[in-house]
C-alpha cells in the first residue's frame, strides 16, 4: 500500500524537478511522495497546474493538507526541514551563504539552459533570437568556470544543495546540449561529476533517453 501523503507535478525532463526528486532520495523521502505527470511549455501550459500555481511551473508538490509548494527552492527548504540526517542546506554561518550561493548559480545555469531549449525547440527557426541566445550561452559557460573552480574541494565535502544542484544543471547540459561538450574545459568538474553520477539518487533519476 502507498505511503504517499503529498504529490509532485513532476516532468522527468525538467531539472529542476530532478533537484526536488534528488533531496527526496538523499534524505529517504521519497516514498511520501506520488507523481504526477505533467506535459508543459510556454505556449501549451497545463491547466491542473495553472489551478494551483498562478505561475504555471513546474516542480510544484501538494502537502497533505492541501497546500501547494513552489519552486523548487522552496520545495527543497521544505523537505531539507522534514528529516532528522544532517541538513542539505547548512543552517547557518559562512558555510551557508557560500552553499546557497552556489546553488542559485545552478539554477541560474538551468534556467538558461531551459530557456535556449524552449527557444530552439518550439519556435520557429526565422524567429529565433540569436543576440539572445548567445547572452543565455554566455551564462552558462561563465557559471562553468565558476564550478570547475569549486570542483578542487567544494564541491566533494558533500552532496548537498550546492553538489546536488550542479549536478542537475550538467545533467540537463549534457541531455539538451551535448555539442557545448563543457568536460573539455572543466576536467575537475568532469571527474567530480563522474563520481556522483554514480550515487543510487543520480542513476533512479537520469533525463528520459
Ligand atoms: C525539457 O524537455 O527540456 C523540459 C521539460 C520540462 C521542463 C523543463 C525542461
């Protein structure tokens, strides 16, 4: 009989719903949650999400009272705050404020990742915005050297919101942008993400093929 309590609109293409899927399974969450599938974009929202979420995103996660959590910071706070293991994100002194950080650059990496794929991928050729796409490119690979110089020793002390988030920023790289191939100019990032990628959390989560 399922335990779950709460529910997940959930993408498995979506890496921000990979970070939530990922905290539920590093803190031994997971099976408290029910998934529920949810086909979206900027020109086709979906209306079971746009019910409860004004900003018609995704990851969102109902609590068994009925309240809705969204984004996924939030939702993570909210988990890291419902298991007694050692916190994800760090409570409090400089350790937090660097974590945090680091992990905000992570979902700054996503969102333009995601933002190059909607503009690729569902707008018409003739329309694309190519001064743009190179500003959300540049992004990115300014973020990278920033977490191939944390890879040194950051970012192996532990996978928490920090490790968790980059590793889903270059999991979504490599699914939607394979030719940026960011290993050839972050080799420590390279080997520290081969490493984790290995985690049980990391293979039960991979984009769809
Ligand atoms: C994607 O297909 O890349 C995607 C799907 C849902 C949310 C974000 C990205």
């Amino acid at each position: 009989m399922s335990t779950a309590t709460m529910k997940l609109f959930y993408n498995p293409a979506s890496p921000f719903v990979r970070k939530v899927l990922l905290v539920l399974l590093e803190t031994g969450q997971r099976e408290r949650v029910e998934l529920e599938t949810v086909l979206l974009s900027p020109t086709s929202p979906s209306a079971a999400v746009n019910a409860h979420n004004p900003a018609g995103k995704i990851p969102a996660l109902r609590l068994d009272d009925g309240t809705l959590l969204h984004d996924s910071r939030v939702i993570v706070d909210y988990l890291d705050h419902q298991h007694v293991g050692e916190p994800l994100i760090p409570r409090d002194g400089a350790s937090r404020w660097r974590r945090l950080t680091l992990a905000s650059l992570a979902d700054a990496v996503m969102d333009a990742a995601v933002l190059i794929r909607y503009e690729t991928a569902t707008r018409p050729q003739e329309k694309h915005w190519d001064e743009w796409l190179a500003g959300q490119q540049a992004k990115i690979v300014r973020a990278l050297a920033e977490f191939e110089e944390a890879a040194g020793a950051e970012l192996p002390s532990r996978f928490d919101v920090a490790s968790i988030g980059i590793a889903c920023a270059l999991g979504y790289l490599d699914f939607r942008q394979p030719e940026l191939s960011w290993r050839k100019s972050a080799p420590k990032l390279a080997a520290w993400y081969a490493d984790v990628s290995q985690r049980p959390s990391m293979l039960a989560t991979q984009p769809p093929a």
